[in-house]
C-alpha cells in the first residue's frame, strides 16, 4: 500500500508523469543499453526495441500500477503483476537487476522533467516503483521455487528430435530433454522461452507456447516466421533463425515453462478462441482436455487468413473430435472452404453454453472483438482469460 503522503503526490504528479512516461521509457532504455550492452544483446528483444513496442509496454505497466496505487489503495494489480512475473521468471530475471532499473528510469525521469522532480516527487515515484518491483522479485521467487531453478539459470538443453511445416511460415519442432532426465511439468496454456545464438554473437530469446498437452512425452513448439512489415519492425532474427538453421538432432536452450493463461480443470463448459499463431496454446488445452476426457460441451473458434496459413488445423479437427461434446468452427479471410466462415470471427451463429470459461489468443483487436461478442452473449468478465505474444499492450492500458 501507497503511503499517505505518497498518495497525494504521486495523485497530484501522475497526470505529467503519465503525459510525459513514453519519452522517459525511450530515454531509460538508452540509458540502460548504454551502461549495459549485454541487456540488449543477450536480454531485451531486439525487434520490439526497435519497433518500440517494449517502451510502450514498460511506459503503460508503470502508468496503470500507479493509477492503480492511487485508485484502488486497498488493493493490488495482480493480473498484471503475474502476467509480467511470468514472463520476467521465462528470461531469469534477477532481483539484483531491479536495482540497475531503478537508477537508469530515475535518472530519465529527472532527465525528462527536470525542475518538477523535486525531492518530495523523487521520494513518491521512488516508493511506487519499489512497491511494484518487490512485488514482482516476491511472486518471480515464487516461480522459480515451483520449477527448482535459480534466478538467472534457468535453462536447459533440449533435443530437436523432429520438425514439421505446418505451413509456408509456420514449423513445429519437437524437443525431448539432452540430458534425458524427465520434462518439467507444465500447465496447458504455458510457454517456454527459447534462447538462440544469432550470427553476430547475440544470444536473443524469445517466448514460445508449448502445442502439447502435460501428458504428452514430447514437448513441441510451433514457430512462426515472422515478417517485419506485419510486425511493425524489423524481421523476427529468432524466427529466422529456428526456421533456416535448426534442423533435427540440434540443440536449443529452453527454460522452465511458465505464463499465466492455463487452462482450469473446473469441467466447465470451455470456449478457446484463437487467430492466427494463437491457436498454439489453444492446441495445448484442446489435447488436455481430450486427454482427461473433459465432458462438458468445448467450442473451438479459429480465424486465420487461409485454411493453408492455419498452422495445426488438422490437429485443430482431429482433437475437436475426440470430445464427448465439441465443435470447432473456423474462419478465413480468403478461400474458405465449405462449411467455413469467411471474413472476421462472428459469434452471433455460436451457441455458447452457460458458465462458459473463455480462453482468447491472438492480435489484441481480434481479441477485444471476440470479448465483446462473449460479454454480449452473457460470459462475465472474470471468465474470460487471454494471453498476448509480446509486450502486452493491452494490459498496460487497461
């Protein structure tokens, strides 16, 4: 909880702090990256950096908790804070690392504002950040505990024992444990994070979910290539790289698994909707929940551009069939096929059975749209859960 005094100051500074948070978030990143160039070459994801998407992630997470702060006093962000604690816990983010955060944001915010940060500001906006970064370093512990990792070592070697092109852009590659000690257990819905050496030395990670239920002996990522123009930046370097180099037999760095959006084993009805890549969490729970023989109706909702740029549509049917009480349904922007829809998702044809839980993956608009079509039909909020690939957006400005 904010302090008293705090509170009024932080209350009274946030609408300048928040105006001005964008050009402190690009200033602290040069600051950072300077000081400590290995963050960027072996840390930070080079391509949201350059397409500025970190910034304004960082910028809207630190806006919203001190809004949050100052709002709701009682009360913490937990969504958001366990949302970025898993993400920090998939790189090995060390509690010592919030210290070198804390004195380059600082000394942009002074930067930025100049006069206005008088002692007292400095003092207030002090106290929220490590109010945010304890509770962060708390829950990240507690993550690595479960998983029986260290902060900054948690990685593990990992056989490509296959891969698959699932499509023009899209290839799944399978991973058993090198040292063939048992897979760490994992939640359908969770991901990996993934650690490549590029050619210019860098070692850059990304984040990808696992396609396989918990039971499965295998693990499997589905990775797609990205292009720079549909990302906003440059071309994804560690897509490139699984796509052009890693054949089976290689190796890869994984680490422990984590994320947030896992599936409930409640026997609720569920509902998964996904587009494009997001369907590969989705294929995680749709295995589990055949795999447990889950009995409550299941609806499968996917939108893509094509039925050939859909990655895992055969998986997408064949484990849909597998259910006592399932139905998938799918959507293309082109070259539907019969029986398909053609355009964006629509919900209106989609029966949705009562007590719902909603799992939603993909852009952030397709994901807005699909939740306001399933609070419309009466899904309450609480029961619809989503996850975002890259900084999310969408929770930062909430």
């Amino acid at each position: 909880m904010l302090s008293e005094k705090s509170t009024a100051t932080v209350r009274a500074t946030l609408p300048a702090i928040g105006a001005a948070i964008g050009d402190i978030a690009e200033l602290f990143y040069t600051k950072l990256f300077t000081a400590h160039p290995a963050l960027i070459r072996d840390l930070f994801n080079r391509g949201n950096q350059s397409s500025g998407l970190q910034q304004q992630a960082l910028a809207g997470s630190i806006a919203a908790f001190a809004t949050h702060l100052v709002e709701h006093p009682d009360t913490r962000p937990d969504m958001m804070l366990s949302r970025i604690a898993h993400k920090h816990a998939s790189l090995g983010i060390t509690r010592e690392q919030y210290a070198v955060v804390h004195q380059h944001l600082f000394e942009a915010i002074a930067e930025i504002l100049g006069e206005a940060v008088t002692p007292e500001v400095a003092e207030a906006w002090d106290e929220v950040y490590w109010l945010m970064a304890g509770a962060l370093i708390a829950v990240e512990e507690r993550l690595y505990a479960e998983q029986r990792v260290t902060a900054g070592d948690v990685w593990r070697e990992w056989t490509v024992t296959g891969r698959v092109e699932e499509t023009a852009d899209c290839t799944t590659f399978r991973l058993t444990p090198a040292d063939g000690a048992p897979a760490p257990a994992h939640r359908p819905g969770q991901y990996v994070s993934v650690q490549v050496e590029l050619p210019d030395g860098a070692r850059q990670i990304r984040q990808y979910s696992l396609t396989t239920s918990p039971g499965s002996p295998v693990r499997a990522i589905t990775v797609k290539r990205v292009h720079g123009p549909a990302a906003v930046g440059p071309d994804g370097e560690v897509s490139h790289h699984l796509h052009t180099r890693v054949h089976a037999g290689d190796t890869l760095r994984v680490s422990a698994p984590y994320g947030d959006l896992v599936l409930e084993d409640s026997g609720a009805p569920v509902l998964l909707a996904s587009a494009g890549i997001g369907c590969t969490p989705m294929l995680s729970m749709l295995e589990h929940l055949a795999d447990t023989g889950h009995a409550a109706p299941v609806t499968v909702l996917h939108a893509d551009r094509s039925p050939a740029d859909h990655p895992l549509r055969g998986d997408h049917r064949a484990l849909t069939h597998k259910l006592a009480d399932a139905s998938a349904r799918f959507w293309y922007e082109e070259a539907a096929e019969p029986g398909d829809g053609r355009g964006r998702m629509d919900l209106s044809a989609v029966p949705v059975a009562p007590g719902t839980r909603a799992y939603l993956c993909g852009p952030v608009p397709f994901m807005r749209a699909v939740r306001e079509q399933l609070i419309a039909k009466g899904v309450p909020a609480r029961d619809i859960h989503y996850e975002v690939f890259g900084p999310d957006l969408w929770l930062a400005s909430a």
